[in-house]
C-alpha cells in the first residue's frame, strides 16, 4: 500500500521536519502544497491555507528547490505531486508549475476547475475548462507530467461523474482525477464503486479524508426532528440548517474500509494521499494514526 501525505495539512512543521515524520511513520509520498506566501502571512501563527510551513512557492528559487530535495532524499521519501491553487485557463502558471515539478522528480500536478457558484452556467464553465484542458494535455505531453483535476465541492466537479465528463474526452496519461470522497460529503456524493468504476483509466490518485453534517443554528424548533426522533416538527415552515465540516479520518461520512475495498475491486494499485484537516492532532500523531488506520484496514479486506 502506497502512502503519501498533502503537506497542506501539516502546516505546523518545516519540509525538513516533515519529511522525518513520514519516514518515522512509513509514509513514502510527499505532495507538496504550491503557493506563493506573503511576508505578513509568515507571520501569522500555522494553519492549513496560510502560514503553511511545508509549502513551496510556484517561482522558488534554486535554493528553495535544492531545500525541498534535500528533505526529500535525507529521509529517502519521493516527491509524488505538487499541488498548487491554479486559476483555470491560467497556462502560463500551469506550465510554470510542471517545470517545477520537472526540478522536484514530481510526476503529478494538480491543475485548475472553474468554481461554481450560480453567477454563471455549468455549461460556459464547462467550454472554458475543457478549452484550457486541450492546452494542458499538451503541456503535460511536453513535460511528461500527468495532469490533475480533484473532485471537489463549489466546482464544476463535485462528483466523479461530472469529473468524468470533463476529463473523458482527453487521454488519460496526461489528464487525470484525484478522487475525494472526503469533499463529496460536502457535494457530490455517489456510489463510491460506480463512481471509480465510471473514471476508469482517469483514476490517477485519491485523497484520504472525511467530513460530517450537523444542524446548524442553535435551538431550532426542529431540532429534534433533525435528530432522527420521528418528533413532530416544531415549526414546519422552517427548514432547518445544515453544515458541513470535517472530521478525523474513522469519525466522519466516509465508510472508508468500504472504499478501500471498492478500490481494490477496481484494480486501483495507486498512492492514497492524507489530507486531514479535522485539527485533531498534531501532525506526527496524525501520521502515525494514518498509517496505522489504512495498513490494518487494507489488511482486514483482503
């Protein structure tokens, strides 16, 4: 079983100090988070999506590249992606990207989707994504650098069938689908084996994650009824709310031994990245846990 972890979710340690607690805890895979940080975001205190510590910027330097390989090789890991924040049809930083990936030994790059949000329609997001995949198909060839889109909520690809749409028109050794089933819970949930059956040869990569559903707002009069009680609604012209957040790997929506073994059906022989930002643990905790979790589950579906 092939283990990595997204350093998005370790932004309290350095790629040094990273890449010895995944050698300590038997995870072989580093995805590098990508992403320019200012000088007032480094001064802030560690979190997921700013002050990450384990990122690498998009333009670094020789120096800056030489520190992330350095980590990498010390504590005999592999660079397996990067995975930068690129706006879709955004070529230029796409290909900035892949040349960097080149420099690390990375062999996978996350790439951009457009957001949906209701202010435009599937349909123009969809031409314009598809029109800047044609490009990156080819830069990927150039680079020999597979492409990734992730299924990911408040996209045009929440779902492996509508990430299956984008992607099936392009060949699946440039272009290919990170599938999360963490962020499904937000949106885009789908049978988890007809969805990995549908992506097929797509299926380049999944993010391991989990996420859960709450009433939101308190002492609302149907509380109880949202609870499962079979109460009668308090105030039936009031629907209650609902939010989503995440959770530790084994505590959310997400039946994960159900899609390890679903992933075994489908053949997938790929790497299981860690993308945990429930905020449970500190991070070498957090790894242990992940390594331990998914060894024992594989083992007990065989």
């Amino acid at each position: 079983m092939k283990l990595s972890v997204f350093t998005v979710a370790t932004p309290d340690v350095t790629p040094e100090e990273l890449c010895k607690e995944a050698a300590a805890a038997g995870i072989d895979g580093i995805e590098w988070r990508c992403k320019e940080t200012s000088a007032e975001t480094a001064l802030e205190e560690p979190s997921f999506w700013g002050n990450n510590r384990a990122t690498l910027s998009p333009a670094a330097s020789e120096a800056e590249i030489n520190r992330f390989n350095d980590a990498v090789k010390n504590h005999g890991r592999t660079t397996l992606a990067l995975a930068p924040y690129i706006g879709c049809g955004d070529l230029a930083g796409t290909e900035q990207v892949f040349r960097l990936a080149k420099q690390l030994d990375a062999s996978m790059v996350r790439v951009g989707v457009p957001s949906y949000n209701r202010t435009l329609s599937y349909n123009e997001l969809f031409t314009q994504a598809t029109a800047y995949l044609q490009e990156v198909e080819v830069l990927a060839r150039e680079h020999n650098i597979k492409a990734l889109v992730e299924t990911h909520h408040h996209t045009i690809v929440p779902s492996a069938s509508l990430t299956h749409r984008l992607v099936s028109g392009f060949n699946p050794d440039q272009i290919g689908v990170i599938y999360d089933p963490g962020n499904m819970v937000y949106e885009g949930y789908e049978n988890y084996r007809l969805g990995l059956e549908l992506l097929g040869p797509y299926l380049a990569h999944v993010h391991v994650k989990n996420a859960g559903w709450l009433p939101s707002g308190g002492n609302h009069p149907n509380s109880a009824a949202a609870a499962g009680t079979k109460e009668a609604e308090g105030d039936p012209l009031r629907p209650i709310d609902w939010s989503c957040s995440w959770r530790p790997v084994a505590s959310g929506v997400v039946p994960w031994k159900q899609v390890l073994a679903d992933l075994r059906f489908v053949g997938y022989d790929g790497w299981f990245g860690l993308e945990d930002f429930s905020g449970t643990y500190d991070t070498r905790t957090m790894l242990g846990k992940y390594a331990l979790q998914m060894n024992q589950w594989m083992e007990e579906i065989r």
